[in-house]
C-alpha cells in the first residue's frame, strides 16, 4: 500500500498513539488559552491550524476564510503566537516533561523524525506537520535551530511520498486488489430515494496548496486530500472492485452554524452511494466526532446514503464497543462525583490504555471531550435518533 505509513512499518494505526499524547494535547490547549486572554483572535488561529480540539488540523485557507484575512496574514499571525506562548513559558521545564519523554533531547534526528511522521499520520494532521513538529520539539526542550530542522525533515518526508506516490499512480493501468472490500463496513439506508453522487468537491479550500492530490485511473482525474490517513482510503477506494466511483469533499452540512465537510461519497457498482467520513481512530471517542457522526449519519440516511466512520484501522466503532475492558473502579468512583479534569482521570487510571478510553466511551455513553480534558459519565446527548 502506497502509503508514508510503510516507511517505518506500520499500515495500522492502533499502536501509534497513546494517553501520553493525550497529556500533551492538554498542555498545547493550556497554552492557547492563556494565549487568549492576550489575543483571542490569534488563540483561535493557533487552535484551528493545530487541532487543538477534536477535529484534524484546518488549511491556512479556511483559516483566513473565517477570520476575513489573508492567507499569508493567517500564517504570520500563527506564528507570531507560537512565538509568543514559547517565550512566555521557556520550553524543557517540569510542566513540559511528557515533551521531552516522547522526544528527548540528544536522540539522533532520523528517530525523531520517523517517531513524529507516525504520530502525524496516526492523527491525520499532515497539514500542520511542520508547525506541530516544531512546537512539540520546542516544548521538548530542543534549540530553536534544531526543531525548524527536524519539524523541515519532517515535512520534506512527507512532500517526497507525495511525489512519488504521484509518480507511482501515474505508471499504473491497473488498481492492485485489496483484501475485502471497504464498502462492507457500510450502514445502508432502510429505502427511500437516493440523492445523486456529487460530481464537484464542496469544500471552498479545495484547491489550497498545502493540500496533496494525484491522479487516480477509478476516477479519471487528480483528487485531493488533506492527509496521508485520507490518502490510504482513496487508494483502498480506487483498487476496490466494488467501487465504480468516487467524490472526496462530496457536501457541506450545516449543523449549529458549523459546516462539515465529510471525506468522500462513494458509488459501488450496485449502484448505491454511501458517505464515508475519515475520523483516526485515537479521536473517533471524543464528543464532537460523536455529534459530527450523529449528524452525518442522520444527513446520509435521509438523502438513501449509506454511512460509515472509516479510523484507519481494522479496529472501527463496533469493535471498540466490544473492546473487553473494565472501567477502574478508581474511575468510577470520581466520575459518580461529576466531571473528572486531567489530573483526577490520571491519577485514577493506572494502565488504562487510549483504546481502552475510548471503548469505554463508546459503550457506557460517556462524555469525553478535550482542551481542555473533560470525562463525565451518565448518557452522552447526541443529535438525533440512535
């Protein structure tokens, strides 16, 4: 499979990230928001870029888009932040040490970087690789010089498996065959008429430059995508025989004045179309991915649509709902009392896993959201019939 992820062997991404990660992403939202009180309009461009939230990293276009800036004004105001936040909290102190486990200071370059590349990936934030780079580096305690040249190295490596990955494809007549079919997940709606394939992307950031694309034979055309996470489905798509064809981007639906834009809507050579959303399978759990599913699902049913969550990995939500695992009682205890913050839910789960998070999530209905972290029990509210 034609995908960066081969590079240091991994083709699932179940292992690449763990609650460590976790304890950073707190940090990094801890940071913005103090940057806030400062400058919310620059917090919110430092979270967007980084995906600071639950949703993946958003292009330097939509960015601007929804501050009414430009671009490259986008980009200047993200940086001056980041520059900000690092010199108001010196980086490789204690409140940085998950930093500087996960990439020490000393380690040779190539391990730091084959070690960012998979956590990248695993999250599907390619396009803010450089910049998530070198601000966990930073905060790492790594010289400035240093992190701008791993977070470049890291960026070089992932700009070259896309031209060779366009290459690849181009040399190619026909699509190598996969194990089963990625239409086999699929939720099918019960009847009713079936909207038409879009035959346009919906997205107004299609055409951003920080966006990889190649041409895929399926389709007769180059497509886009934001990630190599996004890029392994559209190369699964194209060598599935049960796929005629395919829209990346297909629509955009409103919800609380929010537009979501799903990955790809697919036509099988049955003729039926279904939407399927890339949601990596370390965020899949969080609250806002579980509305944005609720609320997806419920538009692709309601236009005859199938409907599936793909998470890059053999593990989906049925099989995390299945994941044999049992909340520490530590846990529960603290939950019974209300909401849990970073440090109750730390110092109640002694080897809990990530997937064991989010599986618990997923069958007990909790709520789980972060930046800042928040884990409530009882029924999670979300949009929609069940």
């Amino acid at each position: 499979m034609a995908v960066y992820a081969e590079e240091w062997g991994e083709t699932d991404i179940a292992g690449a990230v763990g609650l460590e990660h976790e304890e950073m992403a707190e940090v990094v939202a801890a940071l913005v928001a103090e940057h806030a009180e400062r400058s919310a309009r620059e917090a919110e461009i430092v979270a967007l870029r980084l995906g600071v939230g639950a949703a993946a990293p958003a292009t330097l276009s939509r960015i601007a888009a929804r501050q009414d800036i430009s671009r490259d004004r986008a980009r200047q105001l993200h940086t001056r932040a980041v520059g900000h936040i690092l010199r108001a909290h010196p980086p490789g102190g204690p409140a940085f040490a998950v930093f500087a486990r996960g990439y020490p200071p000393g380690t040779p370059d190539q391990r730091l970087v084959r070690t960012l590349l998979a956590e990248i990936y695993a999250t599907d934030a390619d396009l803010a690789a450089n910049e998530l780079a070198y601000l966990r580096l930073r905060l790492a305690g790594h010289p400035q010089e240093d992190a701008r040249r791993i977070a470049g190295f890291v960026m070089q490596r992932i700009l070259g498996w896309r031209k060779k990955t366009r290459r690849l494809l181009a040399g190619l007549h026909e699509p190598d065959p996969v194990g089963g079919s990625v239409l086999g997940g699929v939720e099918w709606a019960d009847g009713g008429t079936q909207a038409p394939l879009p035959g346009r992307s919906a997205r107004p950031d299609a055409d951003d430059d920080g966006r990889g694309r190649f041409y895929l034979d399926s389709v007769g055309r180059d497509v886009a995508f934001d990630s190599g996470l996004r890029a392994r489905l559209l190369r699964l798509l194209d060598a599935d025989p049960a796929v005629q064809t395919f829209q990346e981007d297909p629509v955009a639906v409103e919800f609380e004045g929010v537009s979501l834009y799903p990955g790809v809507a697919v036509r099988g050579v049955d003729g039926r179309v279904a939407l399927i959303d890339v949601q990596p399978l370390s965020r899949v759990a969080l609250h806002p991915n579980r509305v944005r599913s609720r609320v997806l699902r419920a538009w692709a049913h309601r236009n005859g649509w199938g409907w599936l969550v793909w998470t890059g990995s053999e593990i989906g939500v049925g099989e995390l709902a299945a994941r044999a695992v049992s909340a520490p009682e530590a846990l529960v205890e603290r939950l019974r009392e209300g909401p849990v913050g970073w440090a109750g839910f730390a110092a109640a789960t002694g080897g809990l896993e990530l997937l064991d998070l989010a599986a618990l999530v997923v069958r007990e209905g909790w709520r789980w959201e972060r930046a800042p972290f928040r884990l409530s029990a009882g029924a999670d509210r979300l949009p929609g019939p069940s």
